[in-house]
C-alpha cells in the first residue's frame, strides 16, 4: 500500500507525510473499537444479559458472526480491488491521445485542460499516462483513480469505480455492527447499574452525570467506564456509518462521485437511478451483498 511507504520516505511534503499518518491512526482506532466491541459483546454482555436461554445467545453470536465477517469482508476486498486505469504503451498512448483530443500528448501536457478534452479524456502528468474521463490522481494512493469518489483514511485507499460498491455495503454492515453494539451496551447498562433509557436525551444526561461525577472525586468502576465510552463510540459509529451509506446511495442514484456532486457536475449521469447505480454494482451484486467474501474469493480465482 503507498500511505504505508509515505511514512518514512524521504523527500515527502510534510502535508502528504501528516495525511499518511492520519490514514494509521484512523484505522488503528476504528479496528481497535471494532474488535473490543465485538469481544466485549460476544463474551461477556450477550452470556450475562441472556443467562439460562441458550437458543438466544446462539442467535445473537451468530449474527455478531455474520456482520463481523461482513464488514471484514468487504473491507478487505475494498482495499484489494484494483482501482487504477490500463496503462497503455507508449505508441498506443500517442496514438489515442491524438485521435481523441487531435493534439500530441506533448502538446497537451504545457497546456490546460479544456471542457471538451475533459470528457473524452486527459493527461496525467505525475503517472505519465493518458487517462479516462472522471479519472482523478490521488498523491496518497499515488496513481490515478477510475471514477473516483474520495481517499478513505479509514482505509487507507481511494475508492473508485471498482471498489465503490464494496466501501457501500462496508458502511452498511458497520452501520448495522454499531447500532447493535450500542443497544447491547445499553442493555447491559441498564442490567448492571439499573440505567434507564428514556430517548435520545438519556445519552445526553448519561454523559453529564458521568463527567460531573468524575469531577467530584466520585470515580466509577472500570466496567462501567468502559461501557461508558464503548456506548458514545457506538453512537458516533452509527452516525458516521449511517451517515456515510446513505450519501453514497443518493449520489449514485444520481449518477455522481463526491468529486463531481460537491462541484455541481451532472454531466455523467443516465436516464434512470437503475442506470446510474449499474456503473458501480457487479453482476452477482446479490451474492456479494449478503455473502462475505464471496467477491474477493471470485477474483482470487
């Protein structure tokens, strides 16, 4: 992965070197409160909230099973699928290039960009390649983009035109994971400490008789501190997740990247929202919707 390389390379701007290392810490604390929620909940909240009912603590691990390996799966195969345009051979480049904008590329590289050469194409100075339309480069990931929409610090990749659909379903299941692990600790709040959930306000008066009591000497246990700050992760999670999946559905019902919605271009996009989702959705979008894994197994074989 480049971000790993920017870390410690020589001759890298302090912005681009400042930027790799969010991408690190970004990822360290979402894996990190991902994987003690997870732990948390299936070894300790669900056994002791569920004491007796056997058939209910299997339902409830199995689907912390099935949307752990979700958001694994598509993680992984996110940041696996290949983003980056063909690169073609020299006299194929030249080639191209003239017929598409009637220039050399040489010509094209001292000279701006117009509209019209922009959409048939453009000329990417820092990959030395000829590139298609809506192909952007990313200093961080270090080449250039299909279709692309943002750099996820999370991580630590673009997501383009081959990856969009596998960030979605991540933010999904993430959506999804920290929903349930926000009422399970709420749950096991309430059957510990006997806390009562009276709506969204209770996260507000929760949160401010916590920080009061701290301040007065008063210092919780430390299981109670670690629900505490594992519930408020599950909520922010939820929220950014949520927040994330359901903007990413809207633009690409509409045919557009973040790229092109917060500029206002509409250029690409088709006649109906079927039209527009089919530019990032696979062939067996079903079985990689529900099946983890099951994309990245294909394009292993």
């Amino acid at each position: 992965m480049s971000v790993r390389t920017l870390l410690f390379r020589q001759n890298v701007a302090r912005n681009i070197r400042t930027q790799a290392w969010l991408n690190v810490a970004c990822a360290v604390y979402m894996w990190s409160m991902t994987l003690a929620m997870t732990h948390i909940a299936f070894f300790i909240i669900i056994p002791e909230c569920y004491e007796g009912s056997n058939g209910l603590i299997f339902s409830h691990r199995l689907f912390i099973w099935y949307v752990f390996s979700s958001v694994i799966g598509n993680y992984v195969t996110c940041i696996e699928t290949d983003t980056k345009p063909k690169v073609l051979s020299k006299k194929t480049k030249e080639s191209k290039f003239q017929q598409t904008t009637g220039t050399s590329e040489v010509t094209q590289r001292n000279k701006p960009t117009s509209p019209a050469v922009e959409s048939k194409g453009r000329y990417c100075l820092p990959c030395d390649n000829h590139v298609p339309p809506r192909t952007h480069h990313c200093f961080l990931c270090e080449k250039c983009v299909i279709r692309r929409d943002h750099h996820c610090f999370f991580m630590g990749v673009c997501i383009g035109q081959t990856n969009h659909v596998y960030f979605i379903l991540f933010t999904l299941y993430m959506g999804i994971g920290t929903f349930y692990g926000m009422l399970m600790v709420a749950k096991y709040m309430h059957f510990q400490y006997s806390i009562q959930c009276y709506g969204p306000q209770t996260f507000i008066t929760l949160f401010l008789g916590t920080v009061v009591s701290i301040v007065r000497g008063n210092i919780p246990s430390l299981l109670f501190l670690v629900c505490f700050v594992l519930l408020y992760v599950s909520l922010a999670g939820t929220l950014f997740a949520f927040g994330f999946f359901f903007w990413h559905i809207v633009i690409t019902s509409r045919g557009q990247t973040t790229f092109e919605a917060r500029r206002g271009i509409k250029k690409f996009s088709k006649n109906s929202i079927v039209a527009n989702m089919k530019q990032i959705i696979k062939k067996n979008w079903i079985l990689s919707t529900f099946i983890p894994f099951w994309d990245y197994t294909m394009n292993a074989n």
